[in-house]
C-alpha cells in the first residue's frame, strides 16, 4: 500500500464580526470545505460568538442569517452547524432557521490545555 498526502488550497475560511462604534459584538467562521465526493463545496459554522453584553439583541440570529448567505453565494451544497449535547437552547435555535439534527458530532482534543481566548 503506498500512502499519498495532498495539501488542498482550494478550502478556506471566512469571518464574519458584527462591530458597533469601533467594538467587536460577535463574530462567526465559515469554512467552506472541497472535497472529492462533490464538485461544490460544503459550509461550516464555526464559532458563532455574541459578546455577553450584546447578547438577546438579536445579533446571533443576524450572525447566522450571514453565513448561511455566505455559503449560497460561496455555491456550498451544505451548510453544517455543531453544538455540545449541553446546549439544547443553540439545538433550537438553530432549528428555527431550518438546520436538522441529523447525527452526532465526535471530537478528540489533540491539545488538552488549548486557551480559549474569549469567556463563554
């Protein structure tokens, strides 16, 4: 068996922050996603963020309604979304914009003490 590695440059990631009077409110990732399976790409919500001060504005929904956009006008056959099984109110909110909870999400920490840069 021979194995090959291939370093994709056709994938990549696009941020989208919500700022008021030179503040930071919120931010979001969209990572749009090649691969060999489709010929488009697929979407991945990544770190949809409100500021605890901004929050219940409405700004998250505004934040979502964006990369959903995004990912239409980037041509992605999907859009995913993931939330900890801790989180139902995100579960819901992400159903009202029509995202199906369609499986489950597995995930390894490779760095056990990796920082979080923001309070949650």
């Amino acid at each position: 068996m021979e194995i090959k590695k291939e370093i994709k440059k056709d994938s990549f990631a696009v941020k989208i922050s919500l700022e008021e009077a030179g503040k930071i409110m919120g931010w979001a990732y969209l990572c749009i996603i090649f691969q060999d399976r489709h010929k488009e790409p697929y979407g991945l919500m990544e770190n949809v963020y409100i500021e605890p001060e901004y929050r219940s504005r409405g700004l998250g929904k505004e934040l979502v309604k964006l990369l959903i956009a995004e990912a239409k006008e980037r041509g992605c056959y999907k859009i995913i979304g993931t939330s900890k099984h801790s989180k139902p109110e995100v579960h819901t909110f992400y159903e009202k914009f029509g995202f199906k909870n369609i499986g489950a999400e597995f995930r390894m920490d490779l760095i056990q003490d990796s920082k979080v840069m923001t309070k949650d």
